[in-house]
C-alpha cells in the first residue's frame, strides 16, 4: 500500500473515501486510533493509503478534486 494523502481534518479523509469509492479504488486509514492517544484535539494526521498499481489513478482523483496531498 502507499500513502495516498495525510491530513488531520476528517471530513476531507472521508470525502476522499467516498470518492475513491466511486472510482472503485480500495482506500485503508491508517493512523485511525491515535486520536485514542491524543485525546481527539487533532494532531496527528491520518493518511489514507491506497493500493500501489491504483496510486496513479486516485493522485488523479485528487487533483480533479482540489484535494490537498498534505504529503
């Protein structure tokens, strides 16, 4: 898996989920359950990976999208 986007603000992970989905490119969040360790004030960044042959097309999706890569 490579790391598709990193960000800390959810709703830009989940809308980038939900347009992957729709691409039908498999999306994983990693780094989901460090909010457990912060105590949900947002510092550690989340990134959603993606698998390495979809990489090309979901960087596209992005980028149509203004979606920021934070990478």
């Amino acid at each position: 898996m490579k790391e598709l986007l990193r960000s800390t603000d959810p709703t830009i992970l989940a809308f980038a989920s939900a347009l992957l989905e729709g691409e039908d490119i498999d999306c994983f969040q990693m780094d989901v359950n460090m909010s457990i360790l912060e105590g949900g004030i947002g510092i550690f960044p989340r990134r959603l990976m993606v698998r390495a042959v979809d990489l090309t097309r979901a960087e596209r999706v992005m980028r149509d999208n203004e979606i920021p890569l934070g990478r």
